[in-house]
C-alpha cells in the first residue's frame, strides 16, 4: 500500500425522478444557448426526445438533434456530428442516452474546436495535453440507462473501424458540467436491455474494486454499487416499473464509473474484442465473461472478493460470491457461453492479442498473457468456470 496518490471525483449530478423537467435551466448554467443534442436514432423516434426538444425550444435554446450513432459507435459517427455541431454554430452538447450516445457527445464536444485528429487523443499516457482545453464545449449528460456510467466520466470508448479496435478518448475537460440522473428515464428500458446494463454496472464496479493499487474512495464506492445491484437488479428487470430499484441502478451505473478511475480489467479487456468484431451489447458481453475472468484472477483477489460477500449479506467466501453471481445471470437471462452469444471461436488467436494490449488490461490483478486470454475465451465457449 502507498500512502501517496491522486485522485479525483466526478461532476455535478442532479438526481431523482422528475429531474430532466430541469434541463434547460442545466443547459443555461453550463453556459449554453445553443445546445447540441446528441441520442441515438431508436431513441431519437420515441415521444421523450420530443417532449425534451419542445422543453428546449420553449426555453428559447436553439437546439438541433443529431442521432447517427451506432450502438458500437465509430468515428464517422464523431465527424458527421462534428459537422452538425459546427454549422449551427452550437455552442455545447447535451449527451442524451446510452452509452453509445453518451460517448459520442462528449468526443464531439472535445473535438469541437481541435485541429489535431480525434485518434491524437487517446488514452495513452499524456496524449490528452495535446487538446486545446478551451476549445473543448460545455457538456450536459442525461442518461436513459443504467449501465456505462459515461455521465459521469472523462472519457469516450469509440470503434476505429480500420482495425477493428476500441479506442478510449480522453480528457479532463470532457467531464459533464452538469449530469441529470433521472430514473423515471430508464423505467421504459426493455428487461432484455435492463439486464445487460445492469450487468455492465456490476462489471465496471468489480473491477474497479479488484484492480491494484490504493484508492480507498474508488474501493468504498465500488463496493457499495456492487451492494446496490445485488438489492435491486433483479428487482428492475422484473418490474421495470419500481422506481426505487431504477434509482439505485441508476446509482450504481454512476459508482461504477466514477470507481473505475482506480482501474479496470480482463472482463473488459476480452469483451472488447468481441464488441468490435462481432457487434455484441458490451455489457451483455461482459456479464458472459465474468465468471471466467473472477476464476482467472482468484488467487490474486480471494481475500478481497470474501470481503465483499460479507459486506453484501453473504458468507464470506470467494465461492459464496461466485455462486450469488451465477444465480444472477441465470434469473436475469444472460448466456452462460460465448456460444450462446452467436460468438465463435474462429477468431481466438485474433482477439486474444488484442485482448492483451488492450488499455483496460494493465489494471487487472493478474497479468493476462496471450495464453490466459486464448484460455478465457476458450472456458467461456464451452462453459469451463473453474481456472486450471
């Protein structure tokens, strides 16, 4: 353990049912007059959007909508809205949806005034000092699920389609100014979806807990999230009507992605792959390779993850944990496999070396090697748990 570290906490978030009654008055004290709205296009035809553009216009905001983004969004997705943004002269991003839609407004807001390309920002070491800080637009977050937690990050996961990878653009100043968590947003989400989320919540979470390295804050919040989806998941994806169990899920997505600060690890560093080959939900993704990654990383995590089950009201085991998160992913309907996926194994050996240069997998507890990261996707296609 070290005594010295840095660390930082996130933005302002307005939250509670009702809240997106207050995005106007967000956007006007993040310094917008002309706001950017960002969704996605399925999102964009249903009658929210329509009642929050009205709530714009009526509020004298000159708002225009952009809704080309993929749900794996790729940098086309980036520079078509880069050309809305610039020719009605807007003056900032509201980043409306899912993950997808969230991490497309705030690059679009990051690029807004730069002349170096968007790939020069990515998360590696330094490269964000490169960016124009002041030409980088104010952002206001609103999302509709409770997954990603990129409302209240610094960061945008899009696809470079010529290599088929995952690319984290990051700076500081993509922070939302202001974050607006409603859950009366989410209380429409499909079960199918709510699982999926809910689970890339839990993933980001556990992760952020099992990294290495101190940062006592990031710990507390993980672990508290993870104590949020064990109340509540399976609650929203059975009624999605219980706004109770919406709001903590909605908490949980935040703590998750404030928490990861601190690290994440091989749960995302193989899913990715996957995401970008063969356009899989991420946090469906995730939720298949869970138990495999726990499996790989036990004997660096045993202790922590007894820690945790205690904390959550379970027996303070590894195995009590494990099976609480297998009997999780059987009542929400998750696949148990890879295969159960539509994701096969012709591509192993490709998506094990992005696998181990991907960003995420410096922060896991065990060093993954081309061969550990084969082995994952092997146990995950044929439903091996137990690490050999």
């Amino acid at each position: 353990m070290s005594s010295q570290s840095n660390w930082n906490y996130p933005t302002t978030v307005w939250f509670g049912a009702g809240r997106i009654a207050e995005l106007s008055s967000a956007c006007r004290q993040s310094g917008m007059s002309a706001p950017l709205l960002v969704t996605d296009a399925g999102l964009s035809s249903l009658p929210i959007v329509d009642k929050v553009m009205r709530q714009l216009q009526t509020a004298r905001l000159n708002v225009t909508l952009f809704s080309k983004v993929k749900s794996n969004p790729t940098e086309s997705n980036v520079y078509d809205g880069l050309s809305v943004m610039r020719a009605g002269k807007h003056d900032g991003v509201i980043a409306f949806g899912g993950g997808s839609a969230l991490d497309v407004g705030k690059v679009i807001a990051l690029m807004a005034g730069q002349t170096l390309p968007m790939w020069d920002f990515e998360d590696v070491g330094d490269w964000w000092t490169k960016a124009n800080p002041d030409a980088i637009c104010p952002i206001v977050a609103v999302p509709t699920t409770a997954g990603t937690g990129s409302e209240v990050g610094r960061a945008g996961v899009i696809t470079q389609v010529s290599t088929h990878t995952k690319k984290v653009i990051f700076h500081p100043g993509m922070m939302p100014k202001i974050t607006i968590c409603d859950p009366e947003l989410t209380v429409s989400l499909p079960a199918k979806l709510t699982a999926g989320t809910g689970m890339d919540a839990l993933a980001h979470c556990l992760e952020a807990y099992c990294a290495p390295g101190f940062h006592p804050m990031a710990d507390g919040i993980a672990v508290e999230g993870i104590r949020l989806v064990k109340q509540s998941l399976s609650r929203a994806f059975h009624n999605g009507a219980d706004i109770n169990a919406r709001a903590d899920m909605m908490a949980a997505a935040a703590m998750g992605a404030t928490a990861f600060q601190k690290g994440l690890g091989a749960i995302h560093s193989v899913s990715h792959p996957v995401g970008a080959l063969y356009n899989t939900h991420h946090g469906l993704t995730n939720a298949v390779f869970m138990p495999y990654v726990l499996a790989f990383n036990r004997s660096a995590i045993e202790q922590q993850i007894a820690r945790l089950a205690a904390y959550m009201g379970l027996e303070a085991s590894f195995e009590a944990f494990e099976s609480w998160l297998l009997a999780l992913r059987k009542e929400i309907g998750i696949a148990h496999t890879l295969k159960e996926l539509g994701v096969p194994l012709d591509r192993v050996l490709e998506m094990a070396k992005m696998a181990i240069i991907d960003p995420t997998a410096g922060g896991n507890p065990v060093k993954l090697t081309e061969s550990a990261a084969i082995q994952i996707f092997e146990n995950a296609y044929h439903g091996r748990i137990q690490w050999v």
